[in-house]
C-alpha cells in the first residue's frame, strides 16, 4: 500500500477504502473487469479532489507520477531490444533491466534501467537471483491453482467459492491444509 494511505487519518482511510470498493465491485460484491475498475476510480478521485477530499488530490497525482514512469519504461524498453537464441527459439527481448541499487547516503532502495552492455558481473548475479524469484513465486501461484482445481473437480462446482461451501470449507484453512 502506498505511503499516502499509511498516512491518512483513519475516517480518510475509510473513505479511501469505500472509494476503491465502489470502483471495483458492483452492487452484489463482485469484482468488476479491470478496464472498468480505472475508469471508474478515476471519476470517483476526481469528483472527491472535486468535493475538497485533499487525499484524492494526492492520489492522482502519484497515480500520474507511476503512470509517466510507466510509459517511459515502456517507451524505453520497446526501443532498446536484442535477439537471443534459446535452443532452437530466437526470442526478442528488452536490452534494458530494472536493477535493484541502494543509495549510498540514505540507504534507500529504488530501481535503475541498465543496458545489458552496462552490466557487471554482480548485476548479471542480481538479474539470476531476482529472475528465480519470480519463478518460484510463479510455481507458488501454480501450485495454489492446481489445488483449487482439484477441489473444484472433486466437487464438480462451478467456482471455488461454490466448492469451498460444499465442502463447508474456508479458502484459507483449505490451502494451509488444515481441511484438505
């Protein structure tokens, strides 16, 4: 969560936390699709920095900030590419990676694009070790699917919410396996 959120009081928290659900759920709790969920949180902050909510006037403005850093990267990396050979697949790719660096004087950590051609030998190391986090984060993601699917199979629900009732289970408690 951002640092405006851990920064506002608690009744503008909870405006905050109304805000976002009125842009992404519709009347019956529900998550509506994502193209919608931005239109709708952008009307929302703007009628709210409209109404004098100073919070939302934050919020768009570092949603414009993150939006610019974005379409630079975007811009950045659709315009330094490379060709690699993989076995028998050619795959293009960005010639430049988001490393992660650490200002010398405050410690802080923040994320610098570097050409391949630019990289040492520990930035290579960093790319490695970064990249197999990702995939384990990925095989995690698999692993919590697959174990739905079994549940949803073994049940013949449509959904793993109507699983979960069938089997008088919370999500949760399913997949810590303290039910399964």
């Amino acid at each position: 969560m951002s640092n405006i959120y851990r920064n506002l009081p608690p009744e503008e928290r909870a405006e905050y936390d109304d805000l976002f659900h009125s842009a992404a759920y519709d009347e019956d709790g529900k998550q509506l699709p994502a193209h919608e969920i931005k239109k709708r949180a952008h009307t929302l902050l703007q009628e709210a920095a409209a109404a004098g909510k100073v919070w939302a006037s934050y919020v768009i403005d570092d949603d414009a900030r993150d939006g610019h850093l974005r379409r630079f990267k975007q811009w950045d990396r659709a315009r330094q590419v490379v060709h690699t050979k993989h076995g028998d697949r050619v795959v293009r790719r960005s010639a430049v990676m988001s490393l992660r660096r650490k200002n010398a004087e405050t410690g802080q950590l923040y994320y610098q694009g570097t050409f391949y051609d630019d990289m040492t030998r520990n930035d290579l190391l960093d790319v490695i070790s970064e990249s197999g986090s990702r995939i384990s984060a990925d095989r995690d993601t698999i692993e919590t699917a697959r174990r739905l699917l079994h549940l949803v199979d073994d049940t013949r629900a449509a959904t793993v919410s109507q699983a979960l009732k069938v089997r008088g289970l919370e999500l949760e408690s399913y997949l810590m396996g303290e039910c399964a």
